[in-house]
C-alpha cells in the first residue's frame, strides 16, 4: 500500500473519499473537499439567502404536535418572505402573530384574516389598532395603562391578555425590560381594561429568545400564577395564557426540542394556570432559522496589527446578520472549487462596510480560505429577511427557492 491521498473532486458534504495511489516517497495529506465549478452553488450570484419553504410547514407543525391543544400563530416579524408565509397560511389551522399595521395588510392579501391573527406588540400605534380592528383581529396584548386608553377608545370588547415580566434564565437572546409588568400591576391593568369595556382573558409572557432551558417557561409559569389567581378572585375570568416564542434553533450544536419544551410547561400548567383553556404559542425562530442558508463570498483578506486574520465577505450586520455579534452564531461551510490540504486557521468574519461594527465572529476553518471562495452560513432564516440595509451602497441579500436552483442546501452541513 502506498501513500494516502484524499479525492479532492468531492461536491460540498460528501464524505472524504481516499485513495492509496500516491508514490511511497509523498507525504501524507488530506485535502478539504471541493465542489466543482458546476455545481449551483457557483452559480448564484452573492450575497445570497437559499429558503427552503418546505422547512417552515415542517417546523411549525412539528411545534403543533408538541404542543396539540394550543394555538400556534407564527411570529411573522421572524421572516416574513412570501416563501415562509404562504405555506403556512393554506393551513387549515395556522395563525400569526403580528407586531404592525403592515404585517396585517401582507397577510390579508394572502387570505389570512383577523380570525387568525393576534396582536401581541403591547405598545401599538393608534393608526395600526385601527387597522387591526377593521380587518378583523380581535385579540391584544397590553402592558400600561396608556394602551387601555387606546384599545377601550373604539368600544369594543376586545380581549386582551397582560404582558408580564418573566425570568429568562438560558434566553441567548433575552427580551428584558423593555416590555412587562409584575403581578399587582397586571392585575390593576386587567381591573383597568374591565372597567372601560374591554374583555380581559389571560396573560403573556416571552422567556427570551433562543431559551435552550426548557424549565424556564416552567419558572415564568409559576411567575404569572400570583397574578392569575388574584384577578380570578376579583372574577375576572381569564381563560388564556400565552407562552410566547423563544423556542430554540440548532445552530452550532443540539438544542432541546418543542416536545421538551411541551413536557416542562404541561407538568405545571394546571397547577399555576387552572382554568387556561387557551394557550397560545409565538415561535418566530425555531420556525423560520432552519429554512434558509446564506451564501457568502470571501472578497478580501488581511493580517492585522492585533495578529488576527481577518477574513472579508459580501455580507455582514448590514446584511441583515445583526444578531451574530452578540451570540447568535450560525454553523459555517467554506465551499472551494480547487483542492488545499487541510490547514486548521482562525478567522475574524467580517462584513463588507466600513464600519468596525460590521464584524461577525471568529470562525476556526479547517481549511486556509481565499478570496473567490464561497461560505455557507447555516440557518439564517430568522431575524435576518427584511432586516438588512444598503449602508455604504451594498445591496442587501438577493432571496431563492433553493428548489429553483436545484440546490439541497443539507448538502453543506455547517462544520465550522
Ligand atoms: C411578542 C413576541 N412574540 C414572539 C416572538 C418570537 O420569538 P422567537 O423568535 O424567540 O420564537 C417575539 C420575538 O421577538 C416577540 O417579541
């Protein structure tokens, strides 16, 4: 037996292929796998987001079954592309969460009505409340006194369900602060909402998002209890307990999953929440990460004074990527059309601009990395579609169909 060579003729994931045909005297290599020239990956142009919209139905029916007597509305605001949105709006039983005026009138243009929707932005524009009401959404979120004005203003009993304060304890994304109360000033709230007309039916809460500790929407639970049994006391009838999004993404490693999440939230729902007949569930990310996949190219390369190398792409935070810098971190495959031999080499990632905050993260790459070379980063698909800027005059990612091009993004699982 010879020497041992690896096939470098390998397309994107396939495994590494060896071959025992080098001279004796040859040192021993491997080479990272390379995908050639043809293959669509090549083709499109960059910088580019590939959606799967297949992967948003599974995602969110995957939650349905976690969770089989909820109702799921599916945070639009997460990717509101028509690729996500449309499946799941021909489902029979799919509702959405919205946030604005705008996001209604997208869903009603396809087909979704008011009948399907709830509002659970606490703090909304009057003109948008309007707007709501007329095509139909019934259900509101609040968290002051100055919202009770704004909704009990078109009499109507409305329902609405108090945003509490809530631990967020595993939350890589926490949504501390700026919304929610604590239990005596949502029971004063709901006392409010009653005595000017509107219908108050439960409360909310968000534990964060990307919350990798199922136990925690268990926690916030028994956080809203006191404020449960007070106002059922006082005889407000609530009947609806929202649990928000915060379900977790695979990025970089295994996560726990909606069935989890499932277990820790019924093993004391009855016990904190009696008499909660509706539950509602907002999941943005865990169901609009995994549909799609950025495609990058490494436009420039330089060793810094702070003895890191910096690695340049067509993309970044302006791109829509603003998440990353503080942890949201997505799994990367460099893609190279010419065979190298493996080289473990750290990179700082950073984006197109010429701003020092459009920098991503350090990528340990098991292959040394040039300009013209391609990158992968992996489930990009929330909080990344209409986020991006043309700041400094570069254009935000160009959306596909994966099917369109032929492409199996699975094809490239993230390996750095
Ligand atoms: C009110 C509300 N609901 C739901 C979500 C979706 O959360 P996630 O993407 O963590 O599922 C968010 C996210 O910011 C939110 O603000």
């Amino acid at each position: 037996m010879n020497g041992l060579t690896v096939d470098s003729r390998v397309a994107g994931a396939s495994p590494l292929l060896f071959t025992f045909n080098q001279p004796p005297q040859q040192a021993f290599t491997l080479a990272y796998p390379t995908t050639p020239v043809g293959h669509p990956i090549w083709q499109i142009p960059t910088p580019a987001l590939v959606i799967n919209p297949r992967k948003a139905v599974a995602n969110y029916q995957a939650i349905q079954r976690a969770f089989p007597d909820a109702t799921v509305g599916y945070t639009m605001k997460s990717n509101p592309n028509a690729m996500i949105l449309d499946p799941i709006a021909r489902l029979e039983d799919s509702w959405f969460e919205v946030a604005s005026r705008p996001e209604i009138e997208v869903l009603a243009r396809i087909g979704v009505g008011g009948d399907r929707v709830f509002y659970s932005n606490p703090v909304k524009q009057m003109s948008h409340i309007r707007a709501a009401i007329a095509g139909g959404v019934r259900l509101f979120a609040f968290d002051s006194a100055s919202e009770v004005d704004k909704l009990a203003a078109f009499g109507l009993p409305l329902e609405v369900y108090v945003r509490m304060t809530v631990p967020h304890t595993g939350a890589l994304w926490p949504l501390t602060h700026k919304f929610g109360v604590e239990a005596h000033t949502a029971v004063e709230l709901l006392e409010m909402a009653r005595a000017r007309g509107l219908k108050p039916v439960g409360l909310a809460f968000h534990v964060g998002s990307q919350c990798v500790r199922p136990e925690t929407w268990a926690d916030a639970l028994r956080t809203v209890a006191p404020a449960w049994a007070e106002a059922r006391s006082r005889g407000i009838d609530l009947d609806l307990i929202d649990l928000g999004g915060g379900l977790p993404v695979a990025y970089t490693g295994p996560v726990p999953k909606p069935a989890d999440v499932a277990a820790a939230v019924y093993r004391v729902l009855g016990e904190t929440v009696p008499g909660a007949h509706r539950i509602l569930l907002e999941p943005g990310r865990s169901v609009s990460a995994s549909t799609s996949d950025m495609v990058l190219e490494v436009t420039g390369l330089a060793e810094r004074p702070d003895g890191q190398t910096w690695l340049y792409l067509d993309g970044g935070v302006f791109s829509g990527l603003y998440e990353i810098p503080d942890g949201i971190r997505p799994a990367v495959r460099p893609i190279l059309a010419e065979p190298r031999p493996l080289s473990m080499t750290t990179y700082r990632l950073a984006g197109p601009t010429c701003d020092s905050v459009d920098t991503l993260f350090e990528m340990r790459s098991p292959v040394e990395l040039k300009v013209g070379d391609r990158l992968i980063l992996k489930n990009t698909g929330a909080y990344v579609y209409g986020v991006g800027s043309t700041f400094n005059g570069f254009s935000v990612p160009e959306v596909y169909e994966a099917s369109e091009w032929t492409l199996d993004m699975d094809e490239f699982p993230g390996i750095c």
